[in-house]
C-alpha cells in the first residue's frame, strides 16, 4: 500500500506526572508530538504506511525526537536536521473543573527556521497516496508555509489526496502575515479539511446562516462552495462535561449531505491531547479501507474517542480495538 | 480456629504504571496472585488462618512469589522449591472503553510440572477445615489435576468442606485432555461451587431451561441435582459499563431458594483483577462467621466490590472495612 | 496590603502514591500541612500577603517542613526552632467506596511544647488586618491554647478581624482540659468562625431548634446570640457520595439572614486533605475583596471545589481559576 | 533446628532515594529494620529458624512493619500489638565526604511502653537454642530493660545460648537509668557479647592497657575476667575511608586468644545501615555451622561486607553468596 | 553503505532498579537485548546501516520489543512474528564483591521455535556486505542453528564477510544435540571470530601450548589452522576487581600477529551487560571505517568501555565519544 | 547582617534519571539553576542574608523557578515578572569516562530581554554589603550587560564589594558586542574576581609569562596590575580523573602572594554542577566570617567539595558540614 505523508512541526512535550500542577512538581514526563505527525503515527498503528517529514536541531534532543516516531513505525527519512533548538511545549493536566493547560516554547525552532528547498518534495511524494498538514504549520514561519505550498502543489500534480486540519490558533501567527491571507490558498488545494464552525468564521468570515438548523452543515456547504477542490469538511463535536468526562460525536459533510455519528462519552480522560489528530487518522483510515462515508466517520470518532484513553499525543489503538467501539461494545471487558 | 487450605499456581503479574499500554511502557510494576492463592490470602486479611499449596522454581523469583504470600500472612510451609520457571502474566489496564489486557506466560511452569506425589494431603489438610481449589488448576496440566483430585479425596474423607471456582478457560486446557472430561469428576466432590451460565454450559453442557425467568436458578437447580453433594451455586452478575465503572450483584441458589445481594457500582475501578477471587473468600468467612446464607452472600459481593478498589490480585480489605459496606456506608468518608 | 496572619501546627504528611494502602507501599510521599497553614499558603496563592506562625523541631525536618511553605510565598520568619519532633500524619488515599484513612503521630511534637512567651504577639501582628485560628491549636496542648488565647487578645486589642474554624476532634484533646470549656473562651473573640451542626452541639451544647427547617441557620443563630462578637457563621455542606465524588455547598449566616451557594460535584477528587481549609482562604479572600458576602461565600466554595482537584494540603489555584469556576464554567476546558 | 530468637524494637525507616537530602525529597522509601530484628531476619536468610519479639502499636503501620519480617521469614508470631505509636527514624545517605544522617524519632512508641507481663518468655524461648537482644533495648525504657532481664534469666535456665550487641547510645538512654547501672547485670547472663572498645570504656570503664600492643584484645581479656560467663567478645574493626569507601576486619577474643580475619573493603557502599547485625548473623550462623570459631568470625565479617551492598537494613545475602567471599572471590563476576 | 546483518532472538530484559534484589523489589525496568541484535543496534549508532532478523510472538510484547530496535535505528523489517512468548531475562545488578546476576528464561520462545523456511536469506543479505552471529543462536535450538547455517552459506555465496561471537554457554544447550558437534561446521564459515582461551578448549578442545608466554595467541594461532577461513581472532581480557570495577584489554591474533590495546579502567560501572556486543560492533565499525587493525581493535575496545557506562544491552555512544576515549581523553570532563 | 545580592538568569535544569543518556529517557528532573543565583541560595543555606535579582517569563514555569529559590530562603522580592519564555538547559549526567553533556536553550529567554530600566539598583542594594555577578550575564544580551554595568556603578557608590566570576564561554556572547570589548570594563569596578588562565588569556590576553613556575600566580599579578580595584584573584584548580572522580584545590593571589589549599578527592561525584558557584559562596562566606584568607579559600574549596555530593546546582551543605571537612574529617562517618 502506498504511503500516507504527513508535515509539520514535533514538539517535546512535558508534563508533570499525574495531575500535579507545573508549580508543585520535580520532574516532567516526555512524549512527543506534533498534530501532524501524531496523525502519521497513529495511521502506522493502524497498518498504514506513513512517513512525517519535518525538522529537527542536529543534537541529541532532535535525535531523541525522531527516534520516538521511528520506534512508532513511522518512515522518519525524510527528516532534516539543521538549526537551534527543539519546539517544546509543556502540559499540565487538570481535573474535573480544573482546566488543562499547555505552556507553548516553540518559537525560533529548527522547524519555524526550515527553509523550502532542503525539502525535495517530489522525491518525497513519489510513493505516496495521500497528503496531510495543518494549519499550525502554516502559523509557524513564512517557510514553513512555502514548503508547505510547495508540498500541495506537487501533492497535486501528481493526484495524490490531501487532506487538511485548518486549526486556527492565534497566537501562533506572529511571523507577519495574517492566516486570512496565507490559508485560503492553502486550502483551495485540499480534498478533506477538518473545520469547525469557529476556524470557518476566523479563517474564511463565514458564518452559519442566520436560520440554519444544522450550523456546522451550513458552514460546511459555504466551504465547498468557496473551495471547489474540497469534497469533505469533517469535525468532531465535543461536549467538555469536565476535564475528565467529554463526549464526542464525529460530523461531516460531504457535499451532498450533512452525516452523523453516534455520540461516546469518555469517562475518565487519561488523556485528551491528541484527539483531534487520532480522529484525522482514524479517517483517513477508514477512506482507504470501507466503503461508505459513515464507515469512515464512525471508525474516526471511535478511534479518537479511545485516543482520550491513552498516554501521549499518538493513538496507539489498533483497528481490531477501534473495531470493537465501532460495532458498539464500550463495554471496557477484560481480554484475557 | 482450623486452616482454609487452597491449591493452585501462583504467577508474577507484570504491568506497566498507571493506564500505559505494553507497547509504551519502560517498567513493569510487580505483583504476585494466583486464583486459588488469591482466596487464601484474602481470607488471612480477614482474620482466618490460611494455607496455600503450590510449587515454585527454585530461583529467586520463586523465593520472591513465596515471600509475597508469606507477607499477607498465608502459611507458605507446604510449598515445593521446584522445577524450571515461575508462571508470568502481562496486565495492561485499560480506561473508559479501553479494555483491559492480560497476556498469559504461563506454560512450562514449575507448578505445571507438579507431581502430585509431592505432595502429601493427609498432612497437609489435617488442620484443615475447609479446602479450596478453581478450575484453572485442573487446566494446567494432568499432574496438577491429578493432585488436585487427591486432594479433594483426602478433604471428603477427613470431613473438610470443599468448595471449587470451577472457572473454565478455553485456552487453557491445552494438555490433552478435555476440561468436559475432566472437571465433573472434581466438582463431584465440591460442596460449594462457583459456576456462571456460561460455565455450567461449557463444562457440563448445562443450560437455562426455556422458559424460566431466572436463568442463574435454573442453571444452579440442574448442577445441584447433577453432582448430588454440592449444596449451594453461587456467582456474581457484573455489568461491565467500561473498564472504570462496573456493577456487581451477589447470587446463589442454596438447594432450595435463590438469593442475591443489592447491585454495588464501582467507579473508578482501581483494579478489577481478582474481584472473583475476593468474593469467594468473602463468602468462605461469611460461611464460617454469619447465620444466614444472606450475610454470607451480601458480605462477599461487598468484599469483592472493595477489592476494585485495592491495587494487586489480593483483597486487603479489613472485616471492619467490609461490614462498614455491608451497613449501607459506601459513602468511602475520610476516617481520621 | 497588610498580612494575614495564621497561627497553628504544621505536619509532615506521608501518604502511600496513587491508591495503595499502607499494608502494601513501600515508599511515601511528603507534602506538609495544617489546618491554619494550608489557610495562609492558599492566600499567598490568591496574592494577599500572609505569614503563619508555628513551631519545629531545629533539625532538617523542621527546616524542610518551614521551607515547603516559604516555598509558596508565606512568610515564615515568626517561626521558632525549638523542640524535638516534627508532628507526623500519615494518609492513605481510598477510591469509590473505600475512605481514605488518616493515622496521626502528632503527640508531643515541638509545637505541642510551644511555650507562649516564644511568641511576640504585638510584634508578630503589627503589620496585620486578620488573624485565624482552629480548634486544633487549641486541642494541641495548654500551652498551644494559651498561646492562641495572647494572640487573639492582642489581634482585638489592634482591631484586627479574627477568624476561627472550631473544628472538633474528640481524640486530640487530651491534654487534660476539656474543648467544651477552652473553647468559648477563645470563640468569643471571634468575628467570623466555621461552625458545623455537629462542632455546635459537642463545643457549645447547641442544637437546631425542634421544628426548624434550617437547621444550619437554626444553630448559627443561636451562635451570634451566645458569642455577640460572631458576626458571621459559615460552613460547607459536603455530600459524601463517595470517596471519589463529592458534592459541594457553602452556606452562611450572616446575624440576618441565611446564604447558600450553588452546589458544586467533584469527580474525580484527587485530593480531599485541605477542602475545609481552602474554603476559609477563598471566604477571607472574598471578604477582603469583593463586595457582597454572596460573592465572598461563592468564592469560597468554588475555591474548595478547585482544591479537590489539586495534589496535597494546599490549594494551588489562582484567584483567575477560582473566578472562571465562580463565573459557571467548570468544563475544564484545555487552556493553550 | 531449633530456633533464634532475638528481642528489640523496629522500626520505619524513610530514607529520601538515592542521595538526595532532607531538605530537597519529595518522597521517602520505606524499609523497616532494627538492631536484633535485623539478625533475626539475616538468619532467616541464612537459613537458620528465627523468631523476633516485639511490640507494634495496633494499626496499619504496625501490621506493615510485621508483615515486612514476616516476608522475609522471621516468626512474628509473638508480636504484641498494643500502644500508640510506631518508632521512626530518618536517614540521609551521603556520599565520599558528605555523612549518612539519621534523625531519630522512636520516644513514646509502642515498643517503649511494652510491659514486662505481656511476654511469656518460657512460652517464647521454650523452641529455642539461641537468644540475642542489644544494648538498645535496654536503653528504651525501663519497662524494655525488665523484659530484657526477664528473657535473659529464663534463657540461661533453659540453658540457651545467650549474646548481645551492647552497643552503647548515650542519647537514648533517657528513662532515668544510666546504661553504667543496667547494662552489667544484663551482660553478666551472655555467653556472646559484640563490644568495642569505645563501648567497654563508656558502659564499664574498662580501658586497654596503657602498653597494650593490641588494644582490643587487652580490653576483651578485661571483659571476660569481670564478666565470667562471657567466653567470646567480637566486633568489626571499621576503616571509614569514606562514606563510599569502608574497609572491614573481623575480631574475636575467646578468651585465650586473639583472632582477627583478613580486610574487606568495600566500594561503592550501597547502604551501610545493619552492617553490624549481619556481622553478629553471620557469627551466629557460623558458630552453630562451621567446627572453628576462625572460620565463624571470616562468615561474619564477609556477610557484614556483602550487606554494604544491599539495600536496607538487612543482610538478603545467601549462605552461597557469603562463602563466595570467604572462598576468596570479591570478584563480583557475572552469574548466569 | 551496504547494511550488517545479524540474527538472533532478542530478549525483554527485566531489571529491579538500581542494585535492589529480586526478593526485594516491587517493579522491574524493561530493555531489550541479544548478543547480535546488540551489535545491530550498536552499529546503527555509530552511523552503519544495521538489519537485525529475529522472530518474535505474534503479541504486544513482540511488538514492543521489536520497536524498542526499530527506535535505534535497526532495520526490523524482516522479524516473522510468529509463535507463543518472548524470551525473557531478569537481572540483578550486583556491586562491589556482590555478584550481577541472570535468571533466563528463554526456553519455548518464539525464536527458538523458528523455522529456518521462513527466513528467505538469499533476500535479507542481498544489499549486505557483513553477517553476524552468535554460538547462542546456534544453542538455542535445532532450527535456529539450521537457520544459522543457511545464512552463513548464502554469505558466503554472496561474498559477504561473516563473523561471529563463538560464546558457549553450558547451560543452553539443551535440544539434543551438542555444541561440539554443531559449531565447527558453523565457524568454518566464519572470517572473524571471537573466541576466548575458554571457548576454544569446550568447544574445539584446543588448549594453549604447555611452554607459551601468551596463552591467547597459542590458541588463536591453532583456531585460524584448524578453520582456514578464519583470518582473525580478537577477544578482549577482562580483569573483574569488582562488581563496580573492571579493567578491559582488546587482544586479536590476525594471522601472523598478535595485537592489544592498551588497558581501560571502568569505575563506576554503570551496566556490564552488552560490553562485549559492544567490542564487537566496535571492531566491525573499524574494520570497515579504519585503515589499521590496530586502530580498529582500540576502537573496539573503547566502545566497549563506554558501554559499561550506559544503562541498557546496547552501545549508545557515538562514534565522536568512542575517538574521544581513543584519543586518549578519558577523563569524562563535562562538555558544554 | 546585611545582604549578599547577586544577579543573572536562573535556567530550568532538564536531566534525565541516574545514568541515562537524552536519547534513552521518558522523563526530566527539574532543577533550577545559574551562575550567580547558585551563590545566592549556597550563602542562604551558610546562614548569610542573600538575595538574587532575576527576571522570569509571567507564567507558571517562572513562578515555580522563583519559588523553588524563595524555597531555599534567597529573598525573590526583586525579580521582575515580564516576557516570553524560561531559559533551559538540558544535562545528561556521564558516568567513568563518559563526560556529562549540556545541551543549552536559553536565546531569546525573558531575562535576556530583560531592560536595565526595570531594575532599580540603588533600591536593590540599599541594605547590601556584596554584589556578586558573573561574564555568563554580560554574555546573554546587550542589556543585561548594561544591567550589570548599572549594578556595579552603584555598588562602587554605595561602598560594596564587588565580586565577579568572569567564566567565559566562547558560544554564548552572540549579541553582536564581544566579550573583550565588555568585560573589561566590568572588571574594572571589582574588588574579588574568579579568573583561570584560560579566561585571563581569552577574555584579556593576559597569558603566564614564559619562565614562570607558577602560571595561576602569574596571570593573577598582571590581572591586578591591569585591574588596580581587583585585590583578590581566585580558582579552584580542577583535576579530572574521570567524570566520577575530581581532585580539587583552591588557589588565590592576594596581590602579595600565592594561596593554596590541600587537595580534595571527590569519589564518587553526585552532581559535578555549580561546584564553581559553591567555591565563590564558600569564599564570600569565609571572607565575611574568618581572620584569615587561607582560611576563607580552605572554607570554599570544601565547600566545593561537599556541593560535588549533592545533587542539583546549589551546594546544601551547611557550615558545621563544611567545617567538618576543613577541620579534616573527610571520612563521611555515619551520624546519628
């Protein structure tokens, strides 16, 4: 099977153990992650191939953050390493009604200092089937956003999916262009984006119609419209009960028709970083391998609902687990 | 007071800390349990002498699985040191809709290459007033049936009660014998047997008449009038609503009646394993200690609901702790 | 902003990690608390300057224990380093329906030998607006009492508002005076103290009228009645559903009228130790801040909410967490 | 083999992990360990029938200092479980110039209060063949000492051997005895005393000779004139290097003779706590074992070595590991 | 640069942490490990393209330790998972005069089960220039040491250089066959080996010469004149001080001359485990990187001295440590 | 006593567990540390009034950086809460010839934007009697170089001493201004300065003259020659057998003569870091305190000595610990 490839930035992530807050502990736990990298992991767990390129410092830190996507299974060759420093972020998990929340440390990383022709983007692509970035890669330099420009295109010439999560974050775009002006084109290159109603509005000003019944349909039928490329625009509902209950339903649009899936409640959260990217790969997946768009949505909100259950950013559920969800045993019973 | 005696094989359990999974994990925290082991250390905790026969390679690990046992206060004296290797199992606890895993090591183990003239059972029962043996025993290997059939010879003819979690795992009975063949001789000589529907079916090829109301009774009534000397079936229904949230309710059928105990919800579960385990040692002291059948069967589902809450295979919980569920206070109040 | 000042014994507190229980641990983690400290390092935490006075052992311990506070911004220079041992409690963590359990090892600790000519109350308070107190101080020993009984007389003497939580337990007073003729005294120098119904009837004798429907208001009336300087009685109305989850009130009689709270649940609790003690931090913090005694008691009770998510004794959270909670959002949202 | 029984207090040990101090742990590790117990639990290892005799105050604390000799073999069957407290103490572990700390905290535990009639020492002694007890016990409390005098009295009736480490605290004798008064009546009934030069000078004033060459020898030859049933007085001769680095000889007089073994040294030392103990183990073992008392005192002095290598306060070292050593081999070679 | 390939099982290793005993340890540290996959992993550090080909479980447990390889790098892509269990190995890792040990616990692994048809060497040594084994694998079992010899005869064939660590363990031959029957014939294929004055006399019965000064080169001399193909033998010479100490010297006879390095002190040690998989990755690095034989026989045997200073079966030093060391610096002074 | 004020940027501290090396861990340690701060929290610790002038990011990593000094006693009152993110620095801790390694990531740190406006230092140092920096500060930024110009200008006006250790390090000054162009003037405004003959060569070009038997002493002579303010000129000389074992001896020019100490052996070391900072602590200390300057070296270089047993950057000896050791006790004998 050809490769699923994946772009962007992987951070070291630390936090302290437990629930212990930043101001109360003596040591931090590492993972790794990035939101596209976590998608290219969790597809390898899922049997897909898929290699992540991206760059990291030339030092024993950006050696230590390969090698856990390479323990993953993830084609890691493509990997440049040049430049400073290791993005970083930090997490501190909450509980109940105490939020969760990350410290970012990840300006002037060797990935924001990248520059688009260390990467040969067509040597890279060659074996591939489908392309994923996200809009985070975009917010972190003007060359990260021109490799990634340079990425779609050649994803395009030679027709291989791309697939994006816009993910608008604000306070990442400090490099001197506005989001409003890099992601449109961007995005006109895509086949499936991941938006939700508030990236529609702050990335595209588009809003729901004033009487629509299904906001997320009516935001979905505008990006179609506006990005005639675009087939798809999924998302995840997520109602936060509390740090450790959520409850997630996965929703889509396919250009004809608005689809649903069942909800899951997630009760305990051991960890909630990572859903999203869990969702995208779970969809991916579920393209390449159902039949139907239900299929693919319902295996996709599944496996980032068992994401929630796991430690670190990846999803390390196997598709007989996620399969299990899917043909609705929740039941948690032990497999002896 | 006298000796409850058990039998069987006790493994080191290894599981990664907290809810990480096999494939993420860097240590493995140890505990030690064995079906039968388990019973008899549950009981010690209770206050009522307990023996546990088995057989341990003559390494260190075996000296540290004795060891285990010895701590909790169980008479280790009749343990033989020998043979090649300690039976191992992998624990991976899950969360929410993750299920948890056990990876069984077991075969080849010292206590499966048992001879049952090692050991000798007039001696060792003869403080004895109650003998307790599971079916997985029998799984092991014939040697370990074998032993365990002289020991249920020996405890009818000394007048010691005998009571069998009859326990049956498929997987297990890979000796070349059938557990259809060879359990009903065993349970013949059982007073009290712990069989679900599914076992008595599986073992006995038992099922619900048609038409009842009441399948565990229906089961129970045909296992009594099948093996004449077994006075009472009893097991517990647990719902599995996730990995972290079960419910469990008592049940018997003491010849004449059906009784049960209210539904206990546990949540958060700490740790599922051995819960069965701590209901029959719950029932064994409510058996020696109460009037009725009632006590007996409300004090074991209590005790096996507090174990959930308890790390390790083994029940820790005290009397004090059990009768305190048993009064209505689940309330689990700080107690200064 | 001037300090508040709080007087009472700190403890090492040795608990077994996560859910085992003492029977089983082999390691044990510190954190150090006391009813009163864990009053003054909440308030650092909100920013209002505070200082405890207390006594330790001049040895690593003490200093270690006087250090942990520092630590959090309180201002220790009061203590003194006089006496042999460091005042001990030992917790264990219980889940769903199995309490945790405190075992204390305070007696004849370094505080219980305070002698009150060590403490310089004109000093100590020059800088002060409020001082607080608990019944534990006064249950420590004669000569903690009498220590407590020259600080309040000064605090009155310079106008400084005083805070108690009379906090009853039985098995501390052992000294050989009785809480029910110390204790008045040292109340009827108090604006504002915690009392429940159960401290009322065992310190003072009073209980709800027959016929009331209140039966908190019923007792803080007669409260304001018996100690006319007791402007406000408040108290948490905590329902115990189990070890795990507990649900949350604050209440208030205010010499007019009667004032609760919006309920709040906790599940998971990470740690109960200290709920008590955040909700006065919260209310002194209120009173000093805000200009109703709705928002002061509505703080109060969400600050205690927020404790229960947090780690050891001390509430760590900020006045910008306990106003998100205050403001209705407990969906513990993740915070980037 | 009839057993040893030994007479003392135990007690928790915390220790912060690795070389961290007090003022800088988070946690504190848990062995259990005192000076008689610790040779009751390195003969259970040896292989020697060993019982301790103690007093716990009765509660989990208690029941988790028990269960952990129990663990490793040592009869706790006459455990006394009354009183209020567990004794502590608290250890630092240095390193090269940096001193191993212990800060006691044992004042007012169970053990202090015991009371002479709670022991029934012609029950206790009656399997016996051997008695050990300590000048600590002694210096405990005057109740510990009676004890003490009690069992001494009826092991010489019994006709059992007798020995004691005198080893003399000047900081724990604080019950209004001096150790001068005490200690002589209880070593007057030994047949074994473990004493050092320091400790003849402070407990009998006995001093070397002024021209002695061997200063040991001239003091042991003093001890056995003055103390008739005293044949052999023993002690390790420590070089402390550092507190990485200790170099160990073994000495004896037997009343005729001088005998010393060759040095051990020992780098890096692992936890230097019972290193006396395991030397008085290993000479029990040895003296019930080996036809000479030179190759008794070599037993000792290498299973005082191989303890500096192990974890906690007790000798886990196996009659094979010890004889390795005093074949010759400190090689330390890899066993597969 | 064309890939080195070795084959044979690797192992989970379980470790108690620090220099704790198994009888006293409460969890275990997991790495992987085998004598050629070590070499693998090594070589893969040190910048060589590296195979390893194995057979692991069909499980987690495989899963984990063949990602655990694919982290350092190692191509895993021809591991058959297949069969029951992983091989295991416990450690305890002595200290001083105290002795490291190992408990294997290998037999019935799925490797040993391996059927040499399942292993198509004509593909997996097709872009390889150096085969690797161990005379483990060849203990192992008959098929193991079946696939063995197709190995050696299709890397023969090819032209690839073979070399192999000869390494007989007593206790592992245990599938009917005898090591003195099966290893001629496999060395016979060999170019390089590795080979104590101990393996060569229970293997091949060659002793060195009565009269000889250097007892290494006499047997070395009759190992290249009895196995012709063999045109290199190197071992290194171990001096064991102590558990914590050792002293490493790399000798090597090539076929005319004798060579060695000059003598490495390794104090602490911090993991002995793999040192000598480490001299061995280390002479094939420089074999294939150096001019002299000489400069590769010191690299080797100052990779291996590196080793001992590293947790885990594998070398983690790069090839810039390794020439520090050569160089002459091994005075460990900190790099900034 | 009046205070010891000391400025520069405190970094987090990331080390992996034990031995591990960065490419090997799931976890980070956190300590805090730097240059100048380490001196502040060492003379907190030796009882001297110290406080430490810094600027942190406003987030919760530098609270918990200033907390973690507050901890240690040195008055944070000054730090400047403003910026983006916390300097890092990453050290993985070597083992015999293995050398421990830093890897940095302090650029663009909130105190390397610090301003010199936000700090008033006649307020700052009104109640000081020494102001300590370091070259590491004049190397982060333009700013903090001018800072620390202010700071000194001030000192010199209100008559404090002024003490510096120039420690240059080639890879930090990259602001655009070379450290020979800054430093110098510096320099000029110091009573006490640390210099080797590698700083004075690199820094001033100062190089030992060609026939001079004492090359410290003679670069010491031409420093003050060129410095008239500098009176005192001190080192430690460090000899580094191996990253386990140091030899360390205190040297200093008075401007009349040359000072040394005896020699140190440190086996094994436990954190090699802020040994330098504990010399200079030590120095301030003795030259406050002690008659003599052999006696102030003696008192630095053992208490350099003694940080090398504890780990973290600040030395947590206290002065009895360190007296012990100049006294000549460096036997690490047990202290009960």
């Amino acid at each position: 099977m050809k490769q699923v490839v994946t772009f962007g930035e992987i951070m070291m992530r630390l936090s302290p153990p437990l629930n212990y807050r930043f101001i109360q502990t003596d040591s931090l736990e590492i993972t790794y992650g990035g939101g596209d990298a976590n998608v290219a992991a969790s597809l390898a767990r899922l049997g897909i191939p898929a290699a992540h390129v991206t760059c990291f410092p030339d030092n024993e830190l950006g050696q230590a953050a390969a090698q856990s996507f390479q323990r993953l299974g993830v084609d890691m060759s493509h990997t440049v390493f040049r430049g400073e420093r290791l993005g970083l972020y930090f997490l501190e998990v909450g509980a109940s009604m105490r939020a969760s929340k990350i410290v970012y440390d990840r300006f002037n990383s060797a990935f924001a200092n990248l520059q688009p022709e260390w990467l040969n983007w067509e040597e890279i692509l060659k074996d591939a089937q489908w392309f994923h970035w996200t809009g985070i890669t975009a917010a972190v330099s003007a060359t990260a956003a021109q490799a990634c420009r340079d990425a779609i295109k050649v994803a395009r010439r030679l027709g291989i999916t791309v697939s994006a999560d816009v993910n608008y974050r604000r306070n990442l775009w400090q490099y001197g262009q506005k989001a409003q002006d890099v992601m449109p084109e961007l995005v006109e290159g895509c086949d499936v984006i991941v938006c939700t109603e508030g990236d529609a509005d702050d990335l595209f000003g588009i809003k729901p119609e004033a009487d629509t019944s299904n906001r997320f349909e009516s935001v979905a039928k505008q990006l179609v419209q506006r990005f005639p490329q675009v087939q798809k625009v999924i998302a995840t509902n997520r109602e936060t009960l509390s740090a450790s209950h959520n409850r997630l339903t996965g929703i889509m649009f396919n250009g004809q028709e608005y689809i649903e899936t069942q909800a899951y409640d997630i009760v305990p959260i051991v960890d909630r970083i990572g859903g999203g990217d869990a969702f995208i790969a779970g969809f991916i997946y579920g393209s390449l391998t159902y039949p139907t768009e239900q299929a693919a949505l319902t295996f996709a909100v599944a496996a980032s609902a068992l994401k929630h259950t796991i430690h670190g950013d990846v999803n390390l559920a196997t598709v007989a687990e996620v399969e299990q969800v899917v043909g609705g045993d929740t039941s948690g019973r032990l497999l002896r």
